[in-house]
C-alpha cells in the first residue's frame, strides 16, 4: 500500500475542509501518476485510521471523487480509480484556414464608443492616484460585508435565493434602503418604488433607455457629468445645454426651453453637480420643482453623492417634494463603499421600475444577491450607517487639509470653490499650465491625474480637473502636490 499518511498532509489552518483537502490531493496523485487508474484505494475506515480522521470525512472525500467521476464504486471490491480519467480531452479538430487567435482590428462592422485613438492612461499603473472623487477604500467596511457574505453562505435557506430571482434586486435590502432614503433625504417609498442597479450608472442607463427614443432631446448641464451625456447621446438624443454656475443649474434657461417646445427628459445632479461639485440652491430648486409640475418634464435626479456633506444639514432632493410621479431618483452605494462594490439604486414609480427590471434583463439578469442580502444586514445591524458617519468626518478633514495645501502651494496657478459636500474640487488651472502636460508630467513621475479633456465641448476647453481629496490622506496628498507643483 501507498504511504498515504505522508502521501497526504492535511493542513489545520487553511479554510479548506479536510475532506477536500483529501480528495484534492488524492485527484493530484491520480493526476500525477502516483496512483493510477484501476488501482485500489484504501477502504474509507482504514484510510481514517491512517489518516486519524473520522470515517465519515473519508467517506465524504470518497464521495466528492465519485461525484467528479475519479473513481468507481466496485461491488465487494471497493473503491477503485477510474480507468477513463475525467480530464478534458480535445476534441481534435482540423485546423481552420488562416491565422489563429484574435487581431487588434475585427473584421465585423461595430460603433466605436470612443475614439480609437482616445489616450487611454492607467490609473492603476501609478503609485499615487489622484480620482474624480472616490471614496477610501482603506476604511471601507469589506469585513462586515465579508462577515456576513460568509454568513448567509452557510444558511441552507440561501440556496433557494441564489437562483436568479427578482431582477428588481434583494427585497430586504430594498426594504432597508426605502427606510434609509425616508430618514436622511425624506424620499417616501416602498420597496417596489426601488431597483436593486450594478450602481448610479446602470440606473442611469435604464431609466434613459426608456424614457428616450432617437431624436428625443435631454437638457443637461454644461459642463455635465461626460458618462451621462454619452448615454443620452447612445440612445439617439440631442442634448440642450444650460449653464450650471455657483448656485448650479440656470432654471430660467430650462423655462425658456420649456415655454418653445417642453424637452423629453431634464437630467439634474442636485448636489455636488459633476463635475463642477456645486450643489443647486434652495431657491432654484423649489422653482425647479414647480417647472417640473407645470410642465410634466421626467426628470433623472442623479443624487450620487448625497450621503457626503460636511457643511449643514442638506438641501433636499426634488425627489422628497412632490413632484407628481416625474422623479426617477437614482443613487449610488458604491460611493459609500468602494467603486468595485457595484450596487446603486433607482426610485420611481412601481410600473416604470417593473419595465426597467426587464429591461436590465436583456443585458444583466440580475445583481448579486448574496452581496445585497449581506448589504441589508449591515443596513439592519447599523455598520452601514456607522461607516457613513465615520466617512464623513474623515472626508469633512480631507477636503478642508487639501483645500489649505492647494492654496497655500498652488494658490496663484489655480482656482477652486471649496464644495460644500462630495468628495472632489473642481480645480481649474491658469491657461499658463495646460493640464495634457501637467497629466504626462505627472505621470511619468508615478501620479496619476486626468487631463481633463473628456469635461470639455467643442468650444469650450476648461483647463479643470476634479481633484478627490477623500481617498488620499495628508502625507499622500502632500506627495501628490509636491510633484504637481514641480512639472507646473
Ligand atoms: C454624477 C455621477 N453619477 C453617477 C456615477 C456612477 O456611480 P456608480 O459608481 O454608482 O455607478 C458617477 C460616478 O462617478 C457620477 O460621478
């Protein structure tokens, strides 16, 4: 008999079962030659002895070999390897005509999305990285999410929610997200009001794609956030642009428009608009809701970041006065959490979240349920609300240090307004230093930092970037503005 006891070493410290770990190393062995096929194996006691485990975790070793077809079951014989191995054999096949493996350029007609010849600059590839405004994912709460991601792992009732289930998302996370956006912006809903999304941007998405058909027209603001334009602009629609200035979006502008011809969709980041981070004052904001009544206008209210403001208590969104049912409300968690956490949200009323549930269908049958259970457990057990608070301070910190370091070693090359809220200054830079040098500079000196050009339109080059202060701490932020301040 094979010495299994050293053929086997079996690991305590390892998250793995002992019985895998049996039955992985047993398929190594087979795989490896060592035990080959039709050879016996030990009977599931005698292996236990040998191994000192109980019987029962061989026989459930034995068990998962079965299952993967390494070995067979021979009566009064016992257990034996296979003779025909379960490894993926090739089909062989004759070779196809021409050159192998994918080229750059399809030979299939397609739309660019982008320019191909759109700079594309890793962030990743840097050592210090200045963001659009995202937040730290040093403190983000990964380890409750974890807890609890493992926990509901082991609760046989899971299995029956990991089939695909409602396309609207987790029902108790969205009963704890409607209690959520009642107590801190005063949204009254149910959670049929709300969708589970793969984030703001999906929400975006759906709520356009229905509203939208070619030829519509979507007042933004100028500048706006770039992703949304391009969605309006994928759907066929022609963009209005009205200013957005310190008090954000010109709601005289949008009356004009409404008195000619009433747009198809109005399009509002009400607070800590992007990229410009102005949030729309009180008084615009009640005659923007009466507009919307007048007029009947749907509106997209991408409240992103609402979560984050540092000043007082917040103005809130259209979506918590009455607004006649023409608010599609949108709003992001992976703000809260980390840019990869991919879960945002869209409130509206019940109907149009029931198409845009089947909508998301035809491209994402639905998110992840295990992580949106854990999710509502951390809503539930407070750890979320808890993370929100200490986010806030930490950020409330970080945009007062980097708004004092820019001024104090920037001060006459730049101009910024500090934000009320968010997560990023919109910092614009004196035509003297023009950002595509400052970025390739900076780069090559391991800071990442955009250049900017995806805010501008065709006759206007704002020279601005938006700098996130919440990820980085002082000692970073210090680095990041020493190399700026050399290559400017
Ligand atoms: C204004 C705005 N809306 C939506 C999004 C997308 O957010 P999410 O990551 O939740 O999809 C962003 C991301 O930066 C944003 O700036």
């Amino acid at each position: 008999m094979l010495p299994y006891k050293s053929l086997i070493a079996l690991q305590k410290r390892t998250a793995v079962p002992v019985y895998q770990q049996i039955s992985n190393r047993l398929v190594d062995l087979i795989r490896g030659g060592v035990i080959k096929p039709g050879a016996s194996l030990p009977s599931s006691r005698q292996m236990a002895t040998l191994l000192r485990v109980h019987r029962k975790t061989v026989m459930a070793a034995y068990e998962e070999l079965y299952v993967q077809d390494w070995v067979e079951t021979i009566p009064r014989k016992g257990i034996m390897v296979s003779k025909r191995l379960p490894e993926i054999s090739q089909k062989i096949c004759k070779e196809m005509p021409g050159k192998k493996g994918y080229s750059h350029q399809p030979r299939i007609g397609y739309r660019n999305i982008v320019p191909e010849s759109q700079r594309i600059l890793n962030a990743g590839d840097h050592r210090l990285i200045i963001n659009d405004g995202f937040p730290d994912l040093r403190i983000a709460p990964l380890d409750s999410i974890l807890k609890e991601y493992r926990y509901l792992l082991r609760q046989p009732a899971m299995l029956r929610r990991m089939q695909y289930g409602d396309p609207a998302g987790s029902l108790n996370l969205r009963e704890s997200l409607s209690q959520f956006l009642l107590d801190t912006r005063g949204i009254d809903c149910t959670p049929e009001n709300i969708m589970m999304t793969h984030g703001a941007q999906m929400a975006i998405s759906l709520a356009a794609r229905l509203i939208l058909r070619p030829g519509s027209t979507v007042v933004v603001g100028e500048p706006n956030y770039f992703m949304a334009n391009k969605i309006f602009e994928e759907c066929g629609a022609r963009l209005i642009k009205i200013r957005v200035d310190e008090n954000g979006m010109d709601v005289d502008a949008l009356e004009r428009i409404c008195e000619r011809k009433k747009p198809d969709l109005l399009y509002v980041i009400p607070h800590h608009h992007h990229p410009t981070t102005v949030t729309l004052s009180c008084d615009r904001r009640m005659n923007l809701a009466t507009l919307i009544r007048k007029y009947k206008i749907p509106v997209i209210e991408d409240d992103y970041d609402y979560d984050f403001h540092y000043d007082s208590s917040p103005i809130l969104p259209l979506a918590s006065a009455d607004h006649g049912g023409h608010v599609i409300s949108v709003g992001s968690l992976s703000k809260c959490l980390a840019p990869s956490v991919r879960v945002g949200y869209m409130v509206a009323p019940s109907n149009f979240v029931r198409q845009a549930s089947e909508l998301r269908k035809l491209t994402d049958v639905r998110s992840d349920n295990l992580l949106e259970e854990s999710l509502a457990i951390i809503f539930k057990n407070g750890d979320f609300q808890r993370h929100l608070k200490k986010s806030v301070k930490l950020y409330r910190q970080r945009r007062d240090f980097m708004c004092s370091l820019l001024n104090d070693e920037l001060g006459n090359k730049i101009t910024f307004t500090i934000p009320s809220g968010g997560m990023a200054l919109w910092v614009k830079f004196n035509k003297k230093y023009p950002l595509s040098g400052i970025s390739a500079r900076a780069s090559a000196r391991g800071l990442y930092i955009s250049d900017g050009l995806f805010y501008d339109s065709p006759n206007i080059h704002y020279n601005a970037i938006r700098m996130g202060f919440a990820s980085l701490n002082e000692k970073e932020m210090r680095m990041a503005v020493d190399i700026l301040k050399s290559e400017m």
